[in-house]
C-alpha cells in the first residue's frame, strides 16, 4: 500500500506474503523407499512373493493355470494405483484458484489494494491549498472533497473486507480439507510402497529362479523371463510412476496449504494494518490539516497583535511627547493670568475710591437723617399722646350726648 513515509512507513509493520517454494521434481528412483514399511509386512509381502514364484514353478508353462499366475503379476498393485490417483488429482487445481486475481481472495485483495491506493493523502498533493475554478473563481475544497470521497468509499471497504473474510473461511475449509487428503494420499502411498517391493522381490525371486533354470529347463525359464519377469518389472515401473506422481501430489497439496495460510495471513492483514493505516493516514492528514488552518490563525493573530501593539506604542509615544509638552508650559496662558489680576487690581482700587467718595455722601445722608428725626420728635410725641388719650378714657366721657 502506498503511503506517506512520514506518517505510515514508520509505525506500520510491512506487509509481506512469503510464498514457498515450487514442489520439487520427484522422480520414480528417488520415491521408492519414501515411506517406510514395518518388517512385520515385509516378512509378509515376501512370503507372497514366494508363493508365487513356488506357483509358476509348479505349474507348467503352457497351461491356463500359469497364465493365471502371470495375469496375477501383470495386475498386481492396479487397484493401489487407481486408489493414489484419484486422490492425488482431486485438489490439485486449488491454487489456482486461490490465487487468481479475477476472483475470491485475489480479486478482492486486488480491489482493496486500488481502494487505497486511491484513497492515500500522500499522493493528493496539499490538500489545504484552495481549488479555483479556471485558476480565478475560488471553487470548493480539497480536504472537502478528499474526506467526501473517503466517506463515499466506506462502503466498497466494507463490503470488500466481508467478501475477505468469506474468502478467508473458504481457504481455512480448505486446508482442513487439504489436511484429510494428505492424510489419505498418505496412506495410498503407504499400499503403493508396499506394492512395490512386493513386485521387486517378485523381479529378484523371478529372474533368480530363470537363471536357475537355464541349465535345468530353459523352456521354463523363458517361459517365466517373458511371461511373469517382464510384466513384474513392468509393474514395477508402473508402480514406482504411480508412487512418484502420489508424492508430488502430497507435496502439491502441501504447497497449497501453504499458500492458504500466506493468503489467510495477507486477508488478516489486510482487514487489519491495511484499513488501519489507511485510517491512520486519514487522521494524520486531517490533524495536520487542522494544525495548519490553527497555525495560520495564529499568524494571522500574532500579526493583528503586533499591529495592535505597534499602533498602540505609536500613540503611547505620540500622547507622551504632547503630555510632556503640556506639563511644561503653564496650564493658562501667562497673558490671561496678567490680565485676570490686572482687573482684580482695577477692581479693588474702583472699591477703594468709592468708599472714598461714599464717605462724604454718606456723612451728608447721615446728617439730614439726624436733622429730620428731630423735626420729627414733637409730631410723633403728639400722636403718641393722642393715641393714649383714645385709649385711657371711660366710653361715656366721648359721647356727643353727655355735652
């Protein structure tokens, strides 16, 4: 998955499928004695090798009874042999299945990979620059529409990872089927093995037994070289073709789980660190976006601060300098301040000639007062008496009558 190697690449484990290696060639040498055969049955396969060539010898070459002796021989193992290729054919075509990519899990983790990968930050350029429509008209956002398609796409991621998961069940089915048939081819090969050292015991008794007979009964001898000692090498091969074909198989299935559990690995990693990281860088890009639109808010308000400030300090120095000025000079003009006392001077020497004045005025007003007081005395001691009289005579005294 592609991703921001700043924010991804160094928390996030690497995704690595490690496929095995190829099945290797097996040739029909090298699977004879692959698996082992107990001496309890192969004191067994002997005796019946023994048996049969004591049938040969006993009966006479051209008789039915030897060719039914020969026929034995020539079908020996046949049904081992149908038995390990059935088994060995029945899952073969399952890696290719597991592993195409137009469909299951390949096609699904396919698909998931294209999702993020159109998703990933990384590769939107700066997603905080602004989108202008012919480069002019301010149009939309980028961090808008990233974080719409982002929305937009949680529903293809979730149906991918449950198509994933289904996969997932379907390979785990498989390796448990693929386990069983192992088993099985295991014990096909097991039959196979024994075959083949029964018809190899039959080929070292038989060909034994001719040279024998070359001195005694060559008729005999050919009769067994080219009747029972070809079709028991021939057998011989056939088996050890069969058994190597059954290895090859057990070792093709054997990939197969292999492969499953590397695709299972890749699923489980896929639902997990994939969706993870991409959600990781998802938050990454809208911290870092939202950290840079707080940045540039705090430029801007630092900016608009140290504008404040410095007009501040412009004023603060503008009104210092005036305040300075005005604290040196007098708060009234120093011509007003002459003139104000000028009049108060003006003032007090008017009040001063006028008392002046007013003395006399005021001697002559005194005295005429004084003069008509006097005049004034005999008129208000008559009328003072007159008024006494009024008020200390009997009412009978005033009457008109009594005169």
């Amino acid at each position: 998955m592609a991703s921001n190697p700043d924010t991804i690449t160094a928390t996030e484990p690497v995704l690595k499928l490690t496929p095995p290696d190829p099945v290797p060639s097996v040739t029909a040498e090298k699977a004879a004695g692959l698996v082992p055969v107990d001496e309890g049955t192969k004191s067994k396969l002997e005796e019946r090798a023994d048996y049969a060539v004591q049938q040969l010898l006993e009966r006479d070459a051209n008789s039915p009874e030897f060719g039914k002796v020969v026929d034995a021989i020539t079908n020996m193992g046949a049904k081992e042999i149908r038995d390990a290729a059935g088994q060995s054919n029945r899952f073969l075509d399952r890696p290719v299945r597991a592993m195409d990519q137009e469909t299951g899990v390949g096609k699904d983790l396919a698909q998931l990979r294209r999702v993020v990968e159109d998703l990933d930050p990384g590769k939107k350029g700066n997603l905080t620059a602004p989108q202008k429509l012919f480069g002019i008209i301010p149009f939309g956002g980028k961090m808008r529409n990233y974080f719409d398609s982002y929305k937009s796409s949680q529903t293809h991621i979730a149906s991918i990872l449950k198509s994933l998961a289904s996969g997932k069940d379907e390979l785990l089915m498989d390796n448990a089927s693929i386990d069983t048939e192992r088993a099985n081819l295991w014990s096909a090969m097991g039959k196979l093995e024994q075959m083949i050292q029964l018809s190899r015991m039959l080929d070292q008794k038989l060909e034994d037994k001719a040279n024998d007979l070359d001195a005694t009964d060559p008729a005999k001898a050919k009769a067994i070289r080219e009747g029972a000692l070809f079709y028991a090498r021939q057998r011989t091969q056939d088996l050890l073709t069969q058994m190597a074909v059954t290895v090859q198989g057990y070792l093709a299935l054997d990939l197969v789980k292999k492969n499953n559990v590397e695709l299972i690995k890749g699923v489980d990693r896929a639902s997990t660190t994939t969706v993870s990281a991409l959600r990781t860088a998802v938050t990454v890009a809208q911290a870092m976006t939202n950290q840079k639109l707080v940045l540039e808010q705090i430029t801007q308000l630092n900016t608009t601060t140290a504008g404040i400030i410095d007009s501040t300090g412009k004023m603060l120095r503008s009104n210092t300098a005036r305040i300075h000025e005005q604290a040196a000079s007098s708060a009234i003009p120093l011509e007003t301040l002459q003139r104000a006392f000028q009049n108060i001077y003006e003032t007090m020497d008017a009040i001063d000639t006028f008392k002046l004045k007013a003395l006399d005025s005021m001697k002559s007003t005194v005295n005429t007062l004084s003069n008509e007081v006097e005049k004034s005395r005999g008129y208000i001691a008559r009328a003072e008496g007159a008024a006494q009289n009024r008020l200390g005579s009997s009412p009978e005294t005033f009457k008109l009558e009594s005169l």
